[in-house]
C-alpha cells in the first residue's frame, strides 16, 4: 500500500487525513490536509496541490469542485491532494508565513530541509513526500496581491534536461486554458528569481506544472470552472478516467512577458481588459493626481496580450501596472 505523508491510499476509497507536521507556539497543531483518491483501476498518480503562496484562494477553490466529482469507481490510478499546502500562510492570506524568522517564499526554497525553517520543512514534505511519488503534479497560482492573470499552464523549465518535456507538454496542452508559457529554468520572472519549484521538481524526476489564474485573496469565480475542466482534461489525458480531452481551438503559446510599469503615482484607471491584444505603444492605463489632473499614461510596451493587470485604484511609481505576453 503506498502512502503520502503516512496517508494511506486504498483501493476504491477516498482517504482524508489532517497530517501534523509541525507546532505553532500556543501549542496548535501545523497540519497539513490530505486527501488519497484510490481508483479502482491500476493506473498513475497525479497529485495536486494548490495555496503554497496563502493568498491565492481560486486554485483552493479550484480543488475542492474538483475533487467532488472524482470517484474512485471510474478512476484508474490515484488522485493525491493538498488543497492547502502552506497552512501558516494561509491563516493570513499573505504569500509567505509573515511571522517566520526570515520571509520565506516556499516556492522559492525548494527542495526545501527537513530540519529548517518551517517553511523549508514545508517545501521538504511537499517534495519528497507528494510531488517526487507522483507521475506527475499541478501547482496552482494566482496573480500577486492586488493583480489579476489569465488562466494559462506553464512549461516550466522548457527544455528536456530530464526527459520529461514531452509528457509535461502534452499536459499543458490538454489542461485546455487559452494560453501556455514556455518558461525556461534560469531566466529572472518579472522582477523576482528565476527558478523556483517545477524546476527542481523537474530535476527530482517529478514532472510538475504550475496553472496559474486570477486574483489574489479572492476567489476568481470567472476562471474556476476552467480549472475544474483542466483537472478533468489532465486525469483523461494521463489515462486515469475514460472519456475525451476538451481541447481548446482558441490556446495558444507564448514565451515571455514584458512589463508595463508606471512611472508617477496617483489613482489608476486601466484602458484595457485580461486577454486584451495590444500592440506597441498603445494606451494601456491612465494615472490621475488627487486633483483630477492625468500625470501619466502607461502605454505597452510591445505587441502582445494583456496577461495580468493591477487590479488597485491607487499605485505608486513603479507599480507593475500590466504584463504583456508575447
Ligand atoms: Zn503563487
């Protein structure tokens, strides 16, 4: 009988543990949520997780209409999810657990350490315990707080230094959002690191694909059930639940984003909407002082889709107003 963080998995039966991992100072316990879904039938394992940034709530909501309508009588294989996977983030809705020693990105301190900061333990259980004993894995995101972005999977890292490009490429693509980013392993995202948790997932030998969509803090009701569809798609493609993959004719890919930043602060009235095509120069937003007077106009700055814009009413300079996909 295999197991996920001590969770067994049992044929034909859907298994929900809360696995403690750790202790808050009062004394609570840091409990991990984990559900095993043991098809009937032998198959692979696809796990899932999604909240490892605690303010990005649609990829939890994503998992939790999902999972309800997985039934092991139909499965062939096994379904592993953590719908919360970073719980002392989520308890604030911030992106990294706000009270730790030294702000820690999970997703940036991969492949974690057993014996380090909590969240370091945390990236440790998720890798070795989920992601590496998996067939394969999705990693859901959302936009920063204050941003909102496009449904799209990632090709991430975009090469085939592990073999697994192919099988990673097919699951994008089946996953059926309007958009799939090839991303390779080293080059700067936006302004942050490059790397990151699908790279050294991927050097692990556990292929695994970010699905990233929508908004921070909130739920994003708009894109969710193109998460659940993505879910579906990814289970039939991988040949865990009979029936045919929902392709979607209007996906296509894209390789980088610009960003689009503003150079004065005031209030923000946007000119475009997500999924907009732009071209170079076009008026993307205006930002207004508090007299009323427009100080600044952010403009694209190259041909491309809007793929995430800032969803506040005020910035200030240098705020990431949108991210051109190109
Ligand atoms: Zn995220």
């Amino acid at each position: 009988m295999s197991k996920f963080l001590g969770v067994p998995v049992k044929k034909g039966e859907i298994v929900r543990e809360r696995v403690r991992i750790a202790t808050y100072a009062d004394g609570t316990p840091v409990q991990l949520p984990v559900m095993t879904i043991g098809g009937v039938k032998d198959g692979p394992t696809l796990y899932m997780q999604a909240g490892i940034h605690g303010d990005e709530m649609t990829g939890v909501e994503v998992l939790r209409r999902a999972i309800r309508h997985i039934d092991p009588a139909t499965v062939a294989g096994t379904v592993v999810v953590v719908p919360i996977c970073n719980p002392p983030a989520y308890l604030t809705r911030s992106r990294e657990y706000v009270n730790e020693e030294r702000h820690t990105d999970v997703f940036d301190v991969f492949p974690g350490a057993a014996r380090g900061l909590l969240s370091e333990r945390i990236a440790h259980a998720l890798l070795s315990e989920f992601i590496t004993n998996a067939e394969f894995s999705i990693d859901f995101h959302s936009a920063l707080d204050g941003c909102e972005i496009v449904p799209f999977c990632y090709v991430w890292p975009n090469d085939n230094e592990h073999g697994s490009l192919a099988f990673r490429e097919s699951q994008a693509t089946a996953f059926g959002t309007d958009y799939v980013y090839y991303h390779d392993a080293v080059s700067k995202f936006g302004t942050s690191v490059g790397g990151g948790l699908s790279v050294d997932a991927d050097a692990a030998g556990g292929p695994l694909m970010l699905a990233e969509m929508g908004e921070s803090r909130r739920v994003s009701r708009q894109f969710v059930d193109i998460g659940v569809r993505g879910v579906r798609n990814v289970m039939i493609n991988m040949g865990m639940l009979e029936g045919e993959v929902e392709r979607n004719p209007r996906q296509r890919t894209f390789t980088k984003f610009t960003l689009a930043h503003a150079d004065e602060g005031g209030a923000l009235e946007l000119a475009v909407e997500l999924g907009d095509d732009v071209v170079e120069g076009q008026r993307l937003a205006d930002i207004y002082d508090v007299f009323g007077d427009k100080i600044d106009e952010v403009v694209a700055p190259c041909d491309g889709f809007v793929q995430r814009l800032m969803r506040l009413g005020s910035v200030n300079t240098g705020a990431e107003i949108a991210w051109i996909g190109s």
